[in-house]
C-alpha cells in the first residue's frame, strides 16, 4: 500500500490522458474530471491531481516540474493571463470540488504549499496563481487561512508576498467588495495581520497604504488604516481603565493620551468618547434610582479635570453631550441624572454654554430627547438670560 501511495505514475498518465483528449475547453475538463472520479482514486492522490490541473505535471519539492514525468498545457500555467481565463478554471475546481466534497482539505493543502513554493514559478504563473486564489477565495472554495504561507520568511523579505497580494486581493475584490474580504479575513484573524506581508523595517501604515495605493488597491489601503486605528483605539482605552483603577495622577494620563493622539492620529472627539465610557466603567453603581445620580455627581466632579483637558473644541463638548444623553437613556437609572451631569461639567468647564445650547436646539439625538430637553428647559432659560 505505501509503496503505491509513492507511485502516482499510473494516475498521472490517465489524467494527463483524459487532458490531452480534452484540448482546452473547460466545459469538456470539467466533465472528463467528473466521469474520473468514479474510476481514479481521487481521495488517494488529491496532492498530484491538483498539481497536474495548476501547473501541468507533478511537482518535486521547491515548485519545479518533475522531470521524468509526462505533462500537459491543460493547466492554469500554461493558460492565458488574464482573469476571464481564471474564472474559467475556477469554475473547473469549483464543479470538481462540489461534485467531490472530501478534496476540499486536500485543496487547501495544495494551495498553501503552491504559495510557499512561489519563488519557483515564473512571474506569469505567480499572477495566473493570485488570480485564481481570489477567486476561489471570494466564492468560498478556499478558507483564507491558506495566505498564512504567505508569511514564509523568505517570501516577505524578497517582497514576492506583497507582488502575490496585490494580484490576489485585485481579482478577490473585483469578484466581491471589501466588506466581504474584510469578513473572510476576521473569520480567520487575519484582518490585523496584513502589514506582515512586508518585512519588520516596513511594516508601518505609511508604506503599506502607498504600496497598494499605487497599485490600484486603495480600498485596502484604508481598510488597514482603519484596522490600525480601531486597535490603537481599544488599545487606548485598555490602558485608560487600567490607570484609572492604579489611580495615576491626572497629569500622567493626560500626558499619555496626548501622545497617543499624536502618535496614532486620533482626534478629540474620539478620545473624549473613550474617556467617558472609561470613566463610567470604572465604578459598580448603585441599582437605586435616589442615590445613582449623587454617586454619578461625585464621581464625575473627581474626573473633571481630566475631561476638561479633551475639550478643547467645541464638537468635542458636543460629542461629550452625546454621550452622556446616550448613556442615561441605555442605563435606566440615570434618566433623571442627565440634567445634574451637564449642570456639572458647566461649572467645572468641562462644558460651555454654546455647545448646550445647540445641543437643546437641534443636535440632540432621538433617544429620550422628550425626557432631558425637559430635564434642562430651566437651565438653557438661566443660560439665555445669564448671558444678558
């Protein structure tokens, strides 16, 4: 039985064969390959299969046609470069694979060992090779966990990686759109993972947003920049938390976040969006309506200091105004403390006056707007007046 499993001659033959037979219309592939199955121990020799169907023969180690053995141009490597081709020969795998459900594993173990042997194909076959990956990617023939080879060392460091991602992600995106790219790659952690495709010295934002920017993929540009930005985003607020419980000078924290702000290219409305909801969740509150709204006042008059040093601008108290009218009206207890927090951060400065007043008049959201525009008719009158 071993020694047999080592001799795929035999099969080879029949295959290459029925190929010669076939010519290169795909349809009479796909049929010829279908009627094989029946005969042909597919579940046997998958590996040889799909090398003879990719690169027209059976592959030694490294990517190079054995030599000794019969070939065929019935294959993706010898077809024409150009993405009708390719979704023709999707097709073929598709069919084949639909029609034989247990060569699915066997396939995505060719495709991963095809892409760590990318350095021994000819550019042409690398393109024809990406092509046809993101098609059968966008139509979920392959798991996107198979472009973990793409990760090879060797591969990244002589930038064949990012040449085999441009082609691919083309052909993927034009098949679907970036959103669904975006789940197949979160679905197998990958959607974080992108910028490993360069080596360490040129992972950054920068040069993977104008690599592929410049070869026509800025969808995926922004999608990594935005990537980036979410992680930097709960990174920031992870550590906020953890400060906040260590009790860190205020001085200390705001410090960090401005760096942070700097580093990563966060505004100030989306810090003081991060700062409220950390601030909120650093205390257990009380389940009593009566008492919730003089724990909040006390706590938040502690924090103040450090919201008011990210409110410098006024969309920023207004982001802040949002929050908290979105906070009170998602946590029942808070209903009737809305009015208490806002007359707070006024005289703390967190907030001012023309930011509260546009709020009342029309940039409030929907959310309870009935219940606080009521709460604060009496303070937005006194503000009114004051200012005469």
């Amino acid at each position: 039985d071993e020694k047999e499993r080592f001799e795929p001659a035999q099969f080879q033959d029949c295959i290459i064969q029925g190929l010669s037979e076939t010519g290169t219309d795909l349809e009479a592939v796909a049929k010829f390959l279908d009627a094989s199955g029946a005969k042909l121990d597919y579940r046997r020799y998958a590996e040889t299969l799909f090398d003879i169907l990719v690169a027209g023969g059976m592959l030694a180690p490294g990517g190079t046609l054995a030599d000794d053995m019969m070939r065929t141009d019935v294959c993706v490597f010898a077809a024409q470069e150009d993405l009708e081709t390719m979704q023709a020969f999707a097709q073929v795998f598709n069919k084949l694979i639909r029609r034989y459900k247990y060569l699915e594993k066997g396939f995505e173990d060719e495709v991963k060992k095809l892409l760590l042997f990318l350095k021994g194909f000819s550019e042409s076959e690398r393109n024809k090779l990406a092509m046809l990956t993101g098609i059968l990617l966008a139509n979920g023939t392959l798991n996107a966990s198979v472009l973990n080879s793409l990760y090879n060392e060797n591969l990244v460091k002589e930038g064949v990686s990012a040449a085999f991602a441009v082609k691919l992600f083309k052909s993927w995106i034009n098949e679907k759109d970036i959103n669904a790219v975006a789940v197949s790659l979160r679905k197998v952690n990958m959607d974080n993972r992108l910028m490993e495709l360069f080596p360490a010295n040129k992972q950054s934002v920068e040069h993977f947003s104008k690599y592929f920017t410049e070869a026509g993929l800025k969808e995926l540009s922004e999608y990594v920049r935005n990537q980036q930005s979410i992680g930097a985003r709960k990174e920031l607020q992870k550590e906020l938390q953890e400060q906040m419980s260590r009790g860190d000078p205020f001085k200390d924290i705001i410090l960090y976040v401005k760096e942070e702000m700097k580093k990563n290219n966060i505004s100030e409305q989306t810090v003081i969006a991060i700062i409220w909801s950390s601030v909120m969740s650093t205390v257990e509150w009380n389940k009593k309506e009566e008492l919730v709204a003089e724990q909040a006042i006390k706590h938040l008059k502690q924090y103040s200091p450090l919201l008011a040093a990210f409110t410098t601008q006024g969309q920023s108290e207004l982001t802040l105004l949002l929050k908290i009218q979105e906070y009170c009206y998602d946590n029942i207890h808070f209903m009737k403390a809305f009015q208490k927090i806002v007359v707070l951060f006024y005289k703390a400065e967190v907030l001012s006056e023309e930011p509260i007043l546009k709020w009342y008049k029309d940039a409030h959201l929907a959310k309870g707007k009935s219940v606080f525009l009521e709460q604060m008719k009496k303070f937005v009158e006194w503000l009114k007046n004051a200012e005469e």
